[in-house]
C-alpha cells in the first residue's frame, strides 16, 4: 500500500482487482476543503483512459510486476514471439497487449517483459532504437536540419517524421515514446 501523495507517473496500481497505469498525476490543494489527487489512468486490461480523483493521504495498493528480459525473435499469426535468453523459452504476445511498441519492434532487440500473476502486460521498449530508413523521399541540396520535415518509412514499418537532408538507407535514432526523431546514427 502507498500514500496517494507518492504516486508517479509509471506507477502500476491494483484498484478493484483491476491493474491501472498512472498516465498524469497532480496534486490539488483548493482553498477550501481537503486536498485531492488528480490522475489519468489507463487501465492494461483493456486500453481504456479515465480520470480518477483522490483523496490526499488515501491508500492504494501498487501492483507487483515482474520484468523479464527477453529477446524479440519475430512476428506470427498470434502476435510477436519472444525468448527468454537465459532458459529460450518462447513466449507469445498478442498484437493487442503491445500497442505502439509494436512499431519498433525490430528481430534480436532486448525488452522487458511485464507479467503480474503469471500472465503477460505488455513489453517495456529501450527509450530510443536505431532503425534504417527503407524508404524516403529525396532530399534537396541546401536542406538545413532547421528547415521542414518528411514522411520516413523505417525498416520495422513504422513511419516517422524526419528532417529533409535525411536519405534513404541512413540509421536514424527514434524515441520510442513519442515515435518522434532524435538522430542520425553515424556507422
């Protein structure tokens, strides 16, 4: 159990037998009356987004989640299947559980694996990957990284905004969290 008042974004709760991911967070001290806890929480069951106010000091349960690195091996019917490196163990995960992350999922990347009782969540992606550009439109001599952006399509499929002088068959640097740009990738 922790304090409402030490919540964070990240933060996994078991509310209701149900798990929720703590999207927002703010503390809320009115004039008048108690203070209150304001969270987004998006529920790992389902995908859904609520709003769900507090009480200061209130109690909660945190949920116990179990990481697992695992090494992504490749798509199938099901989903993405996943190996233990220590055990190979294969796992499968549904497309439904990873959301976005699937998008940078690329052959022989690490992640972790998040299961609570047994039964997998989702995966935690690294913060950026590196990933080549398989196809973009050309750039133009005099294109400065301060000018427009491009439409990318990286080798996992995924497509990303990048700056003009960025050419195909280049490795560029993506955040994982935003799918926004970061770098290009000198070999």
């Amino acid at each position: 159990m922790i304090s409402t008042n030490d919540m964070r974004p990240g933060m996994t709760l078991d509310l209701d037998g149900e798990l929720w991911s703590i999207v927002e967070y703010q503390h809320h001290k009115p004039g008048k009356g108690h203070a209150m806890v304001r969270t987004k929480m998006k529920s790992l069951r389902s995908g859904a987004v609520v709003d769900k106010t507090f009480r200061a000091d209130e109690k909660v349960e945190l949920a116990r989640l179990d990481r697992r690195e695992m090494q992504y091996l490749y798509p199938d019917e099901i989903g993405f299947v996943f190996t233990a490196t220590e055990t190979y163990e294969q796992t499968t995960i549904p497309r439904e559980l990873l959301g976005d992350a699937a998008r940078f999922l690329k052959e022989g990347q690490m992640v972790s694996l998040l299961t609570h009782g047994g039964n997998a969540l989702g995966v935690d992606l690294p913060t950026t990957v590196d990933l080549e550009i398989t196809e973009t439109e050309p750039g133009l001599q005099g294109d400065r990284s301060s000018a427009g952006t491009k439409p990318a399509t990286l080798e996992t499929g995924a497509v990303v905004q990048v700056p003009l002088f960025v050419t195909t068959g280049e490795t560029i640097r993506v955040d994982t969290r935003t799918g926004a740009y970061v770098t290009r990738v000198r070999s």
